[in-house]
C-alpha cells in the first residue's frame, strides 16, 4: 500500500480526512468550533525549530516527570517558550494565546491545561535544574547546527523590573558556583538598585554566543546581582563554563568593562586566552613609552557602511582604521607570575572625529553655563534659598570628560573694585567675590592627542595575527545588537512574578528564547551563501516573522470528524521553509495526526 502525500489543498485534505473510518481518529483534537481560524503566524518557523533544538526532551531529562502532573514540565515550558517568541505576553494570557495560534493541534497540550499557576510551577522545576538545562540546549545546539565554539562573545545587559521583591536577597560573596553547590539551593540574582542606575531595580544577564559572518547565535547565560559590576559576572560565566561546557581551546572576547589583569591570568592559568578592549589610562603610559617605536599599518577590516562607499565611489568620509603591535606582560595577582601578553593599540579615523565633534560641544557648553555663573555672582546674590556655589558649578560640569580641564575660584573683591561695581538690582545685595574660571589648555591639548586611540590586551598565541583578532572583536557589535532582542520581539510584558526564583528561571528561559531566535537568521544565511542578493544575506528574523503574519489554519465540523487545513502558502513562505529545512504546517500536521494520510 503507497501512503499518499498530504497536499495542501483544502478539498484534498477535507476528502482524505472523510474517507477514513471514526476509530481511527486521535482522540483528542482540541476545542474547535464549526468553522474555525487559527492564527499560526510565525509557529511556522519556530515549531520545527524547537524540536530540532530537543527543548522538551532535554528539560524532561533533567526534571523528572511529577506523576501527579497530566503533562511534563518540558511540554509546558517549551509552550511558554513559543509564546515568548512569538507573542511575548503575561503567563495568565498564554492560554488564550495557544487556543488562537492553534499550537495545541500540533503539541498535544490543551489550552486549559496551561494556566499561570501550571506555568508557575513549570518554571519553578526548570529553576533548579536552570545552568544544567542550558548547558544541555547549548551543547545539543553546537553539535546540530556545527557551531564552532572555540572562540566565544561575552556580553552583559541589564534588565529592569518593577514591584517589591522582599524576598529577593543578595547571593553570599563566597557561595561557590554550581555544579559544586546545587542549583537548586543556588540562589537567584538578586533585583536591586543598579550601580548605573539609582532608581530602577535590576539583574544583569550575561551572554556567551559564537559570531561569525552569519551573525551571533547566544548559547549560554547567567544573571548576577544587580548592584554587582561586569568583573564578577565574566568571572562567574567563566567558571560555569568551565563546569557545564569544558574546552580544551577558548578564546574568550569581552568589552572594556570586563577587563582586569585577573581576568586574563585566570584564563592563561587554564590554558585558554582573552581577547579584550581596556581602559585607555591603563596602558597610556606603555603608549607613550613605545611611540616612538610602533609600526601602524592599516586593518581589513571595515564596516559595511564603509564598504559600501568605497564600492560606490561614495563622495562620504572614507573611514579606516589603523593597528600597532606591543608586547608587555602582566603580574599574576594570584601567583605573582608574569603572563606574556600583547597590548594592540588601534587608532580609527572616525573615532578621532566623534571625540573631537564631542569635545568641542561640550566646551562650549560648559562655557555658556559658567559665564552665566559668573553674570549671576556679579549681579549679587538673590534673596531666598539657593545652591551653594560648588554644587551649582558642578551641574554645569556635569559627567562630562572635559568637565576636568576647567578650573574655578572665587577672589574676593577689593573695595575699589566693589565701588566701581553698579548699583545692585532690587532683591539683591551688592557681591564680595567674584567669580573666576579658565581652561587648562595645556592639558587639554594633551589629551587630544590621543583621540582616536583605544587598546586591546590578548593572551591568544602569535599564530592569531593582530589583524585577525581585531577582525573577530569587531563580531562583538553582533552580541551587543542581540542585546536589543530582549527588549523588542523577546521583551518581557508584565507577568506579576514576585518569587525571585520564578523571575531567574524565566530570565534564562528567555535566554534559550533568544538562541532559538538568532539560530532563525544564523540557519537562513547560511543557507543562502555569499552569492545571494545583499538582502538575503542580511535576512533578520524579525523580517521572517513579518513574512508569516498571514499563516493561518482552518478547522471545519464533518459526519466523520474535522478537518484541519493550512491556507495555502506564499511563494515566499515557501522559499523561506525550504532554505532552513523545515516542513510545512501541512507536513507536520500529517506527521503529527495519521488522519491526514491514506493506506
């Protein structure tokens, strides 16, 4: 007997649904009306998707089954991950959600099953397995998609919550990382007052991705406490990488914020290397003292804007950047041991520009607004309360850089000078002080000399050429924009989650979200290749799942049953599923339900 192929056609479907007998139906197929839409939309995409990445089969591994539950928490949480991605929204609403998508046809989870309190619970399980699971998703991932994951992106974000959190309490300075301490009596971060941020509660949640020319595919994340800087969490992200994805050869790449001299000893002492932006005071003096010494030669690498206009013959700036190699070394704070290590000083023509472009609008409002001090302090002073002098001064300074090169005294008036003055205004009493400024233009000059100049400090071997380094930092941009993720498509509506516990588990939750997300755009443009129109190979996500807003299923009643149909796709849904790789809803329908076959 051949087994017929399920076609897309409604009438096809509708007449090989009706020749099958009643005992051979499923017996269960959701609740369905006479005539039903389901608004599929972007599950399209992501329902394969997240079966190829095993979501329910490696939660259910590491949280065994409850036999009181009707359904594992693996089916649930990976619901709540599709509703994540598709249409971010309370946990008390995704019921109502799974019920017009039309994703309980397809999982098998009645809607009603999937209130908040079952979701609750789900992630509450999920919690004490939560750096286990993700580290199963992540190497699950690397090996099903080929990721290469010697060379890993470091990234931190903060995210902002809203509400009491009296149980939420900062983890102990000591408490080692898990494996060694269960996850499960591992703390959450704790939600409290930033250290950038004096009125808003926050975790920061910390990324590990691979970057390549494709874009950035996140594949393991840890929060720390809110009030902690970014030298704790990369120390921490180290060490559960260490723990739950061990590698022989690593080449960790962060931002200037995560730089400390204990950072890259700790991953030379392992036998891994960092690449990594540092603070321009740190190593200004070991500039200054090679100057003299260091050969600059341009770097390949250049943005896609800056390619475009040389490819155009744009009449725009062409920018570019420029690379000097220093070697230097580094005290161990631990052993004392000194770590070879190369400093690469890079000057780029456009940051020398925006720091100039910076500087002088700077200058000269801090000029407008000390003169104005000035006018204010020689009219007299105004009866009332005002702010002492100091204070006033150093609102205008503000936190601006330049703020530091102007210096300002008051000098008290002779009485010569104080006849010589004209008669105060009414309200006001005649000054005793003046008030003087100037600009330090010496050092100012100085400093401008060094615009344009930041530093990267590796540990890698002399085999990673300084251009090639430079190259695979300048990939950190991809990190930073899938940042914007948990903002946008993947951004938290309100849930009302009070428990801490219940917030961390949803945040690394949304971690998986996002990897699933970039693994969209990452497949696509693989797929593709560099032959494909610029377009295609910048094909993001969010414009894949504007392309399947009109994907839908209908349901009809029939003597023998229902039957359930896709609308036909587009030329361009079709194109898309068939570059990654994945079926269409008719395929996973026939898949899933036997109904849609004939013997």
């Amino acid at each position: 007997m051949q087994e017929r192929r399920v076609s897309e056609c409604p009438f096809c479907l509708c007449r090989m649904a009706l020749e099958h007998e009643a005992a051979m139906r499923p017996t269960w197929f959701g609740r369905v009306t006479h005539n039903e839409l389901r608004h599929f939309g972007p599950l399209a995409v992501f329902l394969p998707l997240l079966e190829r990445m095993d979501v329910q089969g490696i939660i259910d591994r590491h949280v065994p089954p409850d036999p009181q539950l009707e359904y594992s928490h693996g089916s649930v949480l990976r619901i709540l991950l599709a509703a994540r991605l598709c249409h971010p929204t309370a946990l008390v609403n995704v019921a109502d959600w799974v019920d017009h998508a039309g994703l309980d046809l397809f999982w098998n989870v009645p809607a009603d099953k999937l209130n908040d309190d079952r979701l609750g619970r789900a992630l509450d399980a999920f919690f004490q397995q939560r750096h286990a699971i993700q580290a199963s998703v992540a190497a699950h991932v690397v090996s099903t998609f080929r990721l290469d994951r010697d060379c890993l992106h470091y990234d931190t974000t903060p995210i902002h919550f809203f509400g009491a959190y009296q149980k939420s309490t900062p983890r102990p300075k000591n408490l080692p990382l898990p494996p060694t301490t269960s996850s499960a009596t591992f703390p959450p971060a704790h939600i409290a007052h930033g250290y950038a941020s004096t009125d808003t509660k926050m975790v920061h949640a910390g990324l590990v991705s691979v970057v390549n020319q494709y874009g950035a595919v996140p594949l393991f994340g840890h929060t720390v406490d809110g009030n902690l800087n970014n030298h704790t969490a990369i120390a921490q992200q180290y060490q559960l990488l260490q723990n739950y994805l061990p590698s022989q050869r690593l080449l960790l790449i962060s931002d200037r914020g995560t730089f400390s001299v204990g950072h890259a000893t700790r991953l030379y002492r392992a036998g891994h290397h960092v690449l990594c932006s540092a603070p321009w005071d740190d190593f200004r003096p070991l500039y200054d003292q090679h100057q003299a010494s260091l050969h600059w030669r341009k770097a390949s690498f250049l943005s896609i804007e800056q390619q475009r206009r040389r490819d155009t013959t744009s009449s725009l700036p062409q920018e570019h950047y420029e690379l000097a190699v220093c070697k230097h070394e580094l005290c161990d704070p631990e052993t004392n041991a000194m770590v070879p290590c190369r400093v690469i000083f890079v000057y780029s023509t456009a940051l020398e520009k925006t720091k100039q472009q910076t500087r002088q609008r700077d200058l000269d409002k801090i000029r407008a607004g000390l003169e104005r001090l000035a006018r204010t302090e020689q009219m007299g002073h105004v009866s009332g309360v005002r702010l002492p002098l100091a204070q006033r001064v150093a609102k205008v300074l503000g936190r601006k850089v330049v703020g530091r090169y102007f210096l300002w005294e008051t000098v008290q008036l002779s009485a010569a000078e104080r006849a010589a003055l004209p008669p105060p205004k009414r309200g006001c009493r005649p000054p005793t002080h003046c008030f003087v400024w100037h600009l330090d233009e010496a050092a100012l000059e100085a400093d401008a000399a060094y615009d344009g100049l930041v530093a990267l400090v590796t540990t890698a071997p002399q085999n990673y050429g300084s251009d090639d380094l430079f190259t695979t930092y300048k990939q950190q941009a991809h990190v930073e924009l899938g940042h914007h993720q948990w903002k946008t498509p993947l951004a938290v509506h309100p849930l009302f989650l009070k428990s801490a516990r219940r917030v961390e588990a949803l945040v690394c939750l949304l971690q998986l979200a996002l990897t699933a997300y970039h693994l969209v755009q990452y497949q696509y443009r693989q797929a593709v290749g560099d032959q494909a129109p610029l377009s295609e190979q910048r094909l993001t996500t969010e414009t894949i799942m504007r392309d399947f807003r009109s994907c839908s299923l209908q349901i009809e009643d029939h003597c023998l049953g229902q039957v359930i149909h896709p609308t036909q796709l587009t030329a361009r849904q079709r194109h898309i599923l068939d570059t990654l790789g994945f079926p269409t809803p008719a395929q996973h329908l026939r898949h899933r339900h036997p109904l849609l076959s004939s013997a």
